[in-house]
C-alpha cells in the first residue's frame, strides 16, 4: 500500500525531481526497497544541477547498503 502511494507521489506531475529525492530521503531508512526502486527509475544524467546529481549518488548508496 505504502509503495502505491509512494510511486503516485513520484510520478506526480506537479512536483520537481529535487522534491522527489527529498521524499525518498524520508522514507529510505524504514523503506529501503522501495527507495532503491525509486532512485534507479531516475535518470541522473536528467537532473537538473550537479547538486540534485550528488544527493541522487548519495541516495542511491544508502539504498544500496539498506538493502
């Protein structure tokens, strides 16, 4: 149930890929699977600043390791 409503936030139209890693940096502790999933749908090479690219590497490491 958590992944549905995780993935309809994600794919929302309205929110930017900043705010999208800044929901999964929530979740990644207690949802580290889904986190995971999440993170490798994004393309990195799309986001926008080298910051958003960073958070995204820094993310998907976590997920890594939780999983």
């Amino acid at each position: 149930m958590a992944a549905i409503v995780l993935c309809v936030l994600y794919c929302s139209s309205c929110t930017t890929r900043t705010q999208n890693l800044e929901k999964i940096a929530d979740f990644i502790s207690t949802e580290p699977e889904t986190a995971l999933e999440m993170l490798e749908g994004i393309d990195s090479d799309r986001l926008a600043s080298r910051k958003d690219k960073a958070f995204h590497s820094l993310l998907l490491s976590m997920a890594l390791d939780k999983n």
